[in-house]
C-alpha cells in the first residue's frame, strides 16, 4: 500500500470491507453483553429476557447510527460513496438487494430520529432505537411505560455501552486516507 505522510492509502471499496467486517464482527461478540445488560436492568420491573443472539435489530442500529457519523468525518460526496460501498457490502449478509438494505437503513435511521427528537445526538439516538426497536417500554415501570419513554437512568447506562460499538473515525482517518474509485 502506498502511504501519503504516513497514512496508507485505501480504495473506498477496502474501506467498506473493513467496516462491514468490523461492525458485523463487533456486534456478534458483544451483543451477548448488552442483551445481559438490558435483562439485568434493574429499571425494569420484568426482564425483557433478549436472547443473546437475537442481534439483527441491534445490529442495524449501529450501522445505521455509524452512518451518520460517516458524514462528520470525510466530504460531501466522499461520505456518500463509502456508505453506497458498504451497503454493497453489507446487503447480501442480511441477504438483501443494496436498494432493500438501504431502505432498511434509512428506515432504522428516521424510527432513531423520531425517538430521539429533537436531539441530534447520534448515540443518544441509538440508544434509544434499542429502546424501540427490542420494545422495551412495556418492561418498565408504570409511569415510563405509560408515558412510552426510556427511563433517563437506563437510557444513560446504555449510552455508556453503545459508544463502544461505534467505529472511531478520527483514528481511521489518521491511518489511512480514502482515495476514490473516480481518482
């Protein structure tokens, strides 16, 4: 590989791999933690007993929310053609076309945003797609479960766990420089 002051230059396509892999792999060996953590929750008055390989929700959720970093971290344009690569890479895993697992992602991406309205802070957000997404609302007590919101104490122990599924961009970019298949 070629290196430009000490970055490596990578293809969009090998950095899409490299996502993909990492994701999908980081979320298959940890995913067993976060279903015992949402079990144990000592907000909810039943466990919501989450098997620990019932991970396809959560996920989406990650991708969906490291997506949205993607655009904080490389240009307009750059950042869409990293994410079309990774749809192309991660379509077939969940055994779709890229079209149907774009649209999956887009629809994870506004179910996050509506939940999280008005924020716009993304692992907030994925927090609380968990919270949606697993039903957890109907776990907790009275008051949450009417209202429909995560109580604050769960959602905030959550937070402190869904930053550890998120890529650390900043890192990559330090490492590596994206080229484009155009360039």
């Amino acid at each position: 590989m070629l290196t430009i002051f000490g970055r490596k230059k990578l293809s969009t396509e090998r950095a899409a791999h490299i996502f993909s892999h990492n994701i999908i792999e980081t979320v298959e060996s940890g995913f067993a933690d976060v279903a015992g953590f949402i079990n144990d929750s000592p907000e909810f008055v039943s466990s919501p007993n989450i098997q620990p390989d019932d991970y396809g929700k959560f996920l989406m959720i990650v991708i969906s929310g490291n997506f949205s970093y993607i655009t904080q971290y490389f240009s307009e344009g750059q950042d869409k053609e990293i994410i079309d690569a990774c749809v192309q890479k991660l379509a077939p895993a969940f055994g779709m076309t890229p079209v149907e697992f774009a649209s999956k992602v887009k629809e994870y991406k506004e179910c996050m945003s509506r939940a999280n309205h008005p924020s716009k802070n993304i692992i907030y957000a994925m927090s609380k797609g968990v919270f949606v997404k697993y039903g957890l609302a109907e776990y907790q007590e009275e008051y949450f479960k009417l209202m429909k919101t995560p109580n604050p104490i769960f959602i905030k122990n959550l937070d402190d766990l869904m930053k550890n599924f998120l890529l650390d961009w900043e890192a990559f970019n330090e490492k590596y420089k994206i080229v484009s298949a155009a360039v």
